[in-house]
C-alpha cells in the first residue's frame, strides 16, 4: 500500500491545552501528544498531555480540549502515579444528581462545557502532589462530513507553552484513492513543510514532530508556543456507480456521491430578514452576500426575492428567470435593502412557500432559503404554530433550509423547522466574515444533481436515514447498518432517484471496493452508532410525547453501550480519594447550562490567603483601588481595556461552603453569608505572588457566557473570609470636562476594539487571564495583512512571509503604512487611521493597551471608536446620570489613567458597561483574534 507522506514544522491536530493556575515555572508540559486515525471518513483522536508540578506543595492542574462540535468523546482517564482514574458515562439525569449534591456539599463538581463557532471546549482539573505527574488522555470521534467536494480535518494548536516532546500523527486510509490532499490555514508555512507521493495514493500521513524553537516560530507563535489553526483537505476518487460498500462483522457503510450527473436547474427564493435588528453590519453583510449570489445564478435557474418585517415584500409576484437582466435588477434590488420595523417570519414564509407552489417546473428542484437573525415579534408570534403552518405549506415538495444570523436567534425553533421539511439550519455568526459565510452555505446547495433519492437495502436492517430530498454537487450520502443474518449472499444495495425529469437507479457497485473489510469491526459498528445517534437526535428534536421519549430512549441506549457523552449522557471525571468528581456535558448549539437551582453559577476552591491593599491590577486607561463592604462583585476577576480595579471587600461564606472551602459565585453582586465549620475562608497574605497569581490566572476559565470557574490548591483551611478582589475596568471620557464614566467588564473572549469596514481595517484584542498584563494580544486586520502584538514581539504577515520583531526601535513598511517601533510604545500609521500601543511595566509585567485617532469620518465600530459622551452633573459620593435621555446610579472611583505616559490617578464614575456603553457588550465581542 502506497503512501502520501506529510511532514509539517507547524501544525497542530485538536487543541489540547493544558494549564495550571500558578505561574508558567511552576508546572511544565513535557509531553503532548495527537495520534488520529481516520477511517473511511471516520476520525477518532487520542490526545495525551503529560505534566509535572515543579512546585513544592500541592497544586490543581487544569487540563483543557477543545474539539470539533460534531465529535462524541467517548473516553477519559487521567492517570497519577501509576493509579488509572477513568472517567465514566452515565445518564446525563444521573450525573446531574451526582453534580446537584456535589453542589450541595460545596464541592467543585462544575459543568465546564461551552460551544463556539466549530470547536466545543471541555475542562477538568485535578490536584497533583509536589514534583508529581499526571497524564491526561481523551479520545473523541467524528464522522467527516464531505462539503464542497472535499473532507476537512480542522487543526487548531495552543498548548500555552512549548513542549520538548510534541508529536502529531495522523493516518487517513481511504479504499477508494486519494486524489488530492492540502493544508491550509495560519500555521501552514510552505518553508517547512514537504509532501511526497508514493505510488498508490489511499493513506494519507501527516506527521507533525516540531521542535521547542519551531514551536514559536510562526506568525502568531510567540514564547507560549503554537498559536494557530490549520486544515488537513482532501478527497477520494469517485465515479458514476452506485459508490462505495465496506463491510465488516455485519455491519455496513455505504458512501454514496456519483459524478457524471447533469446539473438540475433550481427554483429558489431567498427570504430576507430586514426588520430592525438586522441594523448595521448585518445589513450590510446580507446585501453584499445576496448581491454576490445572483451574480453566481446559471441562467436558466428561476429565482424570487422576499424581504419582510412586520409586512411582507415581493421584489417580484412570480419567479423570474436567472438572466443578466433580470439578475441586474435583481443586484440593484438587494443594493437599497433597508432594516426598519418588527418580525413576521410565519407571512414571508408562507408567502415563499406560495410562490414556490405557484410556479412549478418540469426537471427543475426549489429551494427555499430563509434569513432571519431575531425570533418572530408580530403575526404569528407562536413558534409551533409558525413550523405546523410552514410544514403544511411546503408539504414535503422541497427543502426549507434556515440561517439563523447571530447569538440572539432561536436557534432550536429554525432548526426545528428546517428539519421538518427536508432541510438543515446553519448558524451566521456575527463576525467580520459573515457575508463569506452565507456565500459559503449557498454554494453547498447551488447545484442540485439529483431529487428524491432513495437508498434501498435489501437484506438490510436497522438502517440510518435512507430517503434525502436532494443530492448536491460536492456532497455525500452516508448510509450504515446492519447485514441480516451476517448473509452478504442476500444483501443488495441500490440506489432510486430523479434526475431531471427522469428515474434513475444505481445498482452496479464498484467491484473494487464493494465489501471489503478495510474498517475494523469496531469502527463500523461504531460509525453506524455515531450516525444512528446524531440522527436520532434531530428525530427527537421534530417529535412529541411518547414518541419523542422513544427517541431519547434510544439515544440514550446507544450512548451508554459506545460511551459518547452527548446532550443525553455526561462523563462523570473520577479522581483520586479526597477530591470531587467532575460532570462534563456535551453543550448545545447557543445552550447556557443552567445550575440546579436555575442560576448561572461557578465556584471558586480557595485555601491561599490574599488581603494586600496594595496589590493593583493595571490594565487600559487606568487602575481603580476601592474598598467596600459586605459584597463581592461578579465581575471580579474579568480583564478589561481601559482600567484594573483592586477592590477589597469583607464578605462570608455560603452555607454550601462546609468543609471544603468552596466559594459560590453568582451574577448578582452578592457573597452569601453564614459559613459553617473547617469550610469557611482564612484569607492570608503571607503566601507570596503565586497565590495572587493562582487567583488571577484561575479566573481565566470561561465556563460559558454566564460563569467563571476559579481553582486555587488546596493548602490551608480557610476559617473565615477577607478578599481583596481585583477588577479590571474601562473608561469613557467625556467632552465638557466632567469626570469620565469607567465600568468593569468581565469578559475573557476577544473584544472587537476596531473595525472600518470602508477602509478593510479591523482591531481585535484579547485581555490577560490574571492582573497586572492588560492585553495578552492584539490583532489588526490590514486588508490581507495580519499585525500580531504581544508582550515581547510584534509579527507581520502578509499570508506569503512573516516578519517577527521585538519591542525595539525599528521602521517597518506595513500594507498602506509603516510601524514606527521604540521600546515602551508601537506607532502604526495606516493611510488616515493612527494606533498607538503602549506598554508600560508594572511588577515585572508588560501592560499593552492601545489607543486610536482617525482623521475621515469613516464609520467605526469597537470600544477604541466609542464617542466621548456629555451627561448631567452628578454629587459626591454616589449619586445618578442621565445620558442620552437614560438615568442610572454611579459611585465614586479612582483610576490610574495609562493613555498617557506618567498615568496620572484620576477620579470616575464607576456605572455598568451597559449604562456607559448605551447598549449591549455583546456588540462588542469577536469569536476569534
């Protein structure tokens, strides 16, 4: 067997991050390791990570994955010396009431899970005695699904260090030949990588063995190693048979995706959502993307535009024909798409659905596309109604395909639509890129080459889906079970289908490949109960009653007996004797995990002691220390731009709190009272800087959107509490010479600091997980060049060469530009546009912060762009605001204002980021740099 032989200097298969709370000094990764074997498109990935606690005494070690969103993890373990803890599926009911009097004891049980646009994120934690190891291993498996002609393995690379022994192998075997591979992405530097073709091309190697130095070398490397992501692509030969049949131990795969077919013409209307969330850049982004796609129409497609918002509107009453007349209308029509007024998705899909019905053709296949970013708000506001009235509308005659723009959509309610009739739903994330998005979806579903496609198997049983609305170009069917009886001699595979406006029917296999046994029995049982599950789950998600129960059941069934933690079963995390179990879920599409009690929470394991007045937290345009009494805030470890707070606060425990020191943290700016026995706080401040740092860096843990995890060893008995907090805070200046509004943000994701989209210049930042480091990271889009700052270096890349430098006196040519560079500031000038980077020293830490001016009245966006404001005078100490017509409380600050150099201590008003902001922090937040 031939051989396709990657080797590549930087690269990263699966993110496995491991980290502990203390400093980077105290704990060393010297072990990391990724072996996937992929399978006939099935993937399963082992991902170990070695590390050693170089401390003296005991200290909590974080082990941290993320993977792909269409993954099950179907194993655990953590071993410590030489003692194998594994984790354990079970009954997401059960694991619940294992985590609910977890809870009630105090214990650290906590839900860490959350989801992002691709990745999932799952943690857990245990504590390793001094100069101790522990080994963490997970495996996860997926099914690739093939999109636009090709399978993508995503590679994503952060271990937070570099690691003296860090491995990637990966080993793609595919019966059918392997026509062509690529890598792509950030950390794809062609200087070092090489790929060699043997004679045969159906394995596919990928080995990735950098060395500690290589590990800091690409462009948004830096001294905590691979940064980056990276995509493995590739696809198989295929041909005008019935595709490909592996067999093994009774049971089947079939992978179904002929070439050679004509393409269908299409009748498709897109209904567009203009009501007035969609202000803004979402408006903007449809009408590029809308614009984009006519152009992409083949001349003999038919094609209807609807907008709606409390009112319904037809561009046109029937569908016309794609040509360039009608296609040039059609462009400037989508050009003068405005947002104004509410949101009526049960008219403008009835009214689709209508025009659909009302133009039918011979040969041709409709589509019908709906986006929409908010939830219905008149009409027909009801959610079931609105899915019974659009399902008797289309009647099984084509497909209703929803993208849902944004995190503020209901997301379960299109989905839910979508699949009842014959279609899929696909989140628009609200980012930079969501015109390429919407482009990105429609060109999976352009080409339509066959409709209602039927798979029969004779002598088969205990199928996955079998009967598909359409068979797309560049797609792929995939149908598993199991062989009657083991009898291959009875079974009899073929495919039912139209084509235009004829029956076709495949029944000629490609003797090549037909029922070999290149899977190992495992992996084709376990593909068949990887796809039997997922699909179960989107039956289950469209039914009621008894048959939904029937549904989960059977979910739940296949989960326990293949051990994938899915939205029905959870892992119980096992640990050594004296410390709590975990529970981690597999999270849904836009879930937040509720407590049991119904709110937001996470927990804080304290035992170092902390009360240092002196003890300040800088960050961007100033620090505020502030005392107060009886409450903590729940923003209290959250990173921000324009300030740090250092806050002390006198509190108690919560009764949940006995005996191990756990700390209830809600949002609400509250810490519950009465702790009872060994369990309550002693907070010292004896334990030196690596028990503020533990609290500060343990706060970088984002659980999901509505809680923090903070971790601390477990060192002392806490008896009662005293904490100084430290918060980090923004400013907003003011015009009239009255002080300026500063609020706190808690906040771990990337900020949107800047974007002008006329001028294709985007500024993205990412705050430090503890004090006295402000920005970790910022990034500035210069239309296809890529500005990386850090601490220690600055990279510019342009996609072709990077250049690395350090913060010393230096002039660069950037795109547009130059970046004038000294030793404590970075001065880039972009046509009008102006940054200036600060950095300043603070305890033997580097504190980045940025700040911007613009000469054009571009339109911008981010918290570097927020106006000065003017508001009403306001009396001392606490008092209210009005802005833009708005009333609200404030109370007395102080900050250390870092936007000049001497960062002189000024007074503020200290409010909510919402109140300061006049609107939604969300607006302010990017899913990646």
């Amino acid at each position: 067997m031939g051989k396709i032989v990657v080797q590549l200097a930087l690269l990263g298969l699966m993110l496995a991050v491991v980290y502990t709370l203390p400093n980077k000094e105290d704990w060393d990764i010297y072990k990391y390791h990724i072996n996937s074997t992929v399978t006939d498109g099935y993937a399963i990935t082992i991902i170990t990570s070695r590390v050693v606690n170089r401390r003296d005494q005991p200290t909590e070690i974080e082990f941290h994955v993320k993977i792909p969103k269409n993954a099950f993890i179907s194993q655990f373990k953590m071993s410590i010396e030489g003692q194998m803890y594994d984790g354990v599926v079970k009954a997401k009911e059960e694991a619940q009431q294992q985590y609910s009097e977890a809870i009630s004891r105090g214990q650290s049980a906590g839900i860490v899970s959350s989801v992002g646009r691709s990745l999932e994120e799952f943690t857990t934690s245990v504590t390793v005695a001094g100069h101790q190891k522990v080994t963490f291993e997970l495996t996860h498996e997926e099914l690739l699904k093939r999109r636009l002609g090709q399978y993508e393995l995503q590679i994503y690379a952060r271990p937070m260090q570099p690691v003296n022994d860090f491995k990637i192998d990966v080993s793609i075997y595919e019966q059918p030949d392997i026509v062509f591979s690529e890598v792509k992405g950030g950390l794809n530097n062609p200087n070092l990588a090489t790929i060699g073709a043997a004679e045969s091309q159906n394995q596919l190697d990928v080995h990735f063995h950098p060395t500690v130095e290589q590990q800091t070398l690409c462009g948004a490397c830096g001294d905590e190693g691979l940064n980056g992501d990276l995509v493995i692509v590739y696809d198989v030969f295929r041909d005008d048979t019935l595709g490909h049949l592996k067999e093994s131990d009774g049971f089947f795969v079939h992978h179904f995706a002929p070439t050679g077919l004509a393409r269908i013409s299409k009748n498709v209307i897109f209904v567009i959502d203009q009501s007035g969330s969609m202000h803004g850049r979402k408006m903007r982004q449809t009408r590029a993307a809308l614009v984009h796609i006519l152009a992409d129409l083949a001349t003999d497609d038919y094609f209807g535009l609807i907008t709606f918002n409390h009112a319904v509107h037809p561009w046109k009453r029937e569908l016309v024909q794609a040509n360039e007349h009608n296609v040039g209308i059609a462009k400037e029509f989508a050009r003068t798409i405005e947002d104004r007024g509410s949101t009526d998705i049960n008219s403008a899909l009835l009214e689709g659905a209508k025009m659909l019905n009302q133009n039918p053709r011979d040969g041709s296949a409709s589509i019908l596309i709906l986006l929409t970013d908010g939830d219905p708000t008149t009409g027909e506001i009801n959610p079931v109604k609105i899915q019974k009235n659009v399902m008797r509308a289309i009647n099984k005659k084509f497909p209703l395909y929803c993208l849902g723009f944004g995190h503020d959509v209901n997301f379960e309610f299109l989905e839910k639509m979508s699949l009842e009739n014959s279609g899929v739903a696909r989140r628009i994330y609200d980012d930079a890129d969501a015109d390429f998005q919407l482009k990105g979806f429609y060109a999976e579903v352009a080409t339509p080459l066959l409709t209602n496609v039927m798979l029969i198997y004779e002598g088969g049983a205990n199928l996955t889906q079998t009967n598909f609305s359409h068979y797309y170009n560049g797609s792929e069917i995939v149908v598993a079970g199991q062989i009657t009886d083991n009898n291959i001699e009875t079974f009899s595979p073929r495919v039912v289908a139209i084509s235009g406006n004829k029956h076709v029917e495949f029944s000629e296999t490609n003797s090549s490949t037909v029922m070999t046994a290149s899977m190992s029995e495992s992996n084709t049982r376990r593909l068949w109960a990887y796809l039997t599950v997922k699909q179960l789950l989107d039956k289950e998600l469209q039914l009621d009653g008894e048959e939904k129960e029937r549904a989960k059941q059977e979910v739940l069934e296949l989960s326990l007996k293949y051990r994938f933690v899915t939205p029905h079963t959870s892992m119980v995390v096992t640990k050594p004797p004296g410390e709590n179990a975990q529970v981690l879920h597999k999270p849904k599409e836009g879930e937040k995990h509720p407590s049991p009690q119904g709110g937001s929470f996470g927990f804080v394991q304290s035992s170092a002691h902390y009360d240092d007045p002196s003890f300040t937290a800088p960050s961007l345009h100033g620090m505020a220390n502030r005392r107060r009494q009886g409450t903590m805030h729940p923003s209290f470890t959250a990173p921000s731009l324009h300030g740090m707070a250092n806050r002390r606060r006198q509190g108690t425990m919560h009764p949940s709190s006995r005996g191990t020191g756990a700390w209830l943290v809600r949002h609400q700016d509250i810490m519950h009272p009465s702790s009872r026995g060994a369990g309550g706080g002693h907070v010292h401040d004896q334990d030196s800087m690596d028990s503020d740092q533990d609290m500060a860096m343990s706060a970088s843990s984002p659980v999901s959107d509505s809680f923090t995890v903070v971790r601390m060893p477990p060192v002392f008995t806490p008896t009662l509490v005293s904490i100084t907090t430290v918060l980090q805070m923004f400013v907003r200046k003011t015009v009239n010479g009255s002080l300026p509004l500063c609020y706190d943000l808690n906040e771990l994701r990337p900020l949107k600091l800047l974007h002008n989209p006329n001028r294709e210049l985007s500024i993205n930042g990412q705050l430090e997980s503890f004090p006295n480091v402000g920005f970790k990271r910022l990034v500035i889009h210069n239309q296809n060049q890529r500005i990386d700052i850090n601490q220690r270096h600055i990279c510019v890349n342009d996609g072709q060469n990077a250049t690395k430098i350090r913060w010393e006196p230096n002039i660069i040519d950037i795109q547009r530009g130059k970046l004038i560079q000294s030793h404590n500031k970075t001065t880039i000038m972009i046509e009008d546009s102006l940054l200036i980077i600060m950095r300043h020293e603070e305890k033997g830490k580097s504190l980045l912060w940025p700040i911007f001016s613009q000469v054009s009245n571009d339109p911008v966006g981010g918290l570097l762009a927020v106006k000065p404001l003017v508001y009403e005078s306001v009396s001392a100490p606490s008092g209210t605001v009005t802005v833009s017509g708005k009333t609200f409380t404030v109370s007395e600050s102080e900050i250390f204002d870092y936007s000049v150099t001497s960062a002189p201590r000024i007074k503020c008003w200290l409010t909510s980021a919402e109140n300061a902001l006049e609107g939604r922090l969300f607006d302010y937040l990017v899913t990646d740099l």
